[in-house]
C-alpha cells in the first residue's frame, strides 16, 4: 500500500528525531493545503502562533504570503501546499540547526515525494539551501529557476524579510511569483 500525506502526517505528529520534540513545541506542524497541489511553498519553521494552531504560516508572515499568493497568482492557500524545512517551532524562534534540519529531513523529503509539485518556491535560505543543497545565500539564490527533478524550483525571499525589508524585498518576492505563474502557466521560468 502507498503511503498517503495523511498517514506520514500521523506519524510525524509524534516525531522525537530531535531535540525540539522536547524544547517546548505544543504540536508538530507538518504542512497543510491541496495534496495534489502543482504549487508547493517551503518555509523554514513554525512559529509561535503556527505552533499553537498546528498549521503552517498562520502568522505575520503567513499573511503577506496569503496577500502575494491572491495578488500575484490568484490563488488561495488550499489551492497549494505549504511545508515547512522543520516541522517543529524552535524555542524563541531561533534558527534550525544543522541536526534538527538533517532530523527532519525525511519528512520533507516524503512529501515532496507524495504531492509531486510542479512548482517549488522555497521562502528564505533554509529552504533554498535544503532543496540546492548549497550554503549559498539567498540573495544570489534568487532571481531565476532551477531544474529539481521534475519539477521547477524558484527561490524568493522569506516574508518575514519583506516584513522587516519594505519596498526592495517586496517587489523581489512579486516577481519571484510571476516567474512562477508563467511556470505554472506552462511557460519558461
Ligand atoms: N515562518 C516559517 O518559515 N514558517 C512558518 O510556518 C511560519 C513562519
């Protein structure tokens, strides 16, 4: 029997790879939207209210992705996927360290494989660098599409740096999701 997302997400919801199952998470955040999505977002963590209401980018960040993903490409969010790199909020909202990421890692890496996204759009550098496997920073990550498997991956900015950045970074993130309309919409990248 193939695994579906529902029972990977049943399994991960009493994950203790790593040491953020004990750092205070109140539930594990797997991901949420269309399991057969075209468009599959990746972030980098919950955070305080994602932990709290089990569901990804619910937060500050979540609105503005909300508010591209209505002006740039006319969806909503049950229209896509959203995951996240770790599924677990880091105490303070600190980063993800290397070995929580390498934990978590096959969670991801199963869901990528189960929604066969055609379109990835990986939001802040955590992302980009899991999925490029790169220490490259996001600011030359950015900018184009990149091959990744079938699929085709676009990297942007994560929106808690638009939050912080305003105008510049905001309008990077636009296009971003433009290039990934054409993409969606059959076009080059
Ligand atoms: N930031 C992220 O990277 N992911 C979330 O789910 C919320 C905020």
């Amino acid at each position: 029997m193939p695994r579906t997302l529902e029972v990977v997400a049943a399994e991960a919801s009493t994950c203790t790879r790593c040491n953020l199952a004990e750092q205070g998470r109140t539930q594990v955040v797997f991901g949420s939207g269309d399991p057969a999505a075209d468009l599959l977002f990746i972030g980098e963590g919950p955070g305080a209210e994602e932990d709290r209401r089990g569901l990804p980018f619910v937060g500050r960040s979540g609105k503005l992705l909300d508010r591209l993903l209505a002006e740039e490409l006319g969806m909503d969010r049950s229209q896509c996927y959203i995951a996240n790199v770790v599924k677990c909020r880091p105490p303070g909202n600190r980063d993800p360290r290397p070995d929580e990421i390498a934990a978590c890692r096959p969670w991801l890496a199963e869901q990528l494989e189960l929604i066969r996204p055609r379109v990835l759009i990986s939001l802040g550098r955590f992302a980009a660098q899991w999925l490029l496997e790169t220490n490259e920073g996001i600011t030359k990550l950015r900018g184009r599409s990149y091959p990744y498997g079938d699929a085709v991956l676009i990297p942007t900015l994560h929106p808690a740096a638009a939050l912080r950045g305003g105008g510049a970074p905001l309008a990077q993130m636009r296009a971003d999701f433009v290039r990934a309309k054409q993409v969606l919409a059959g076009g080059e990248g």
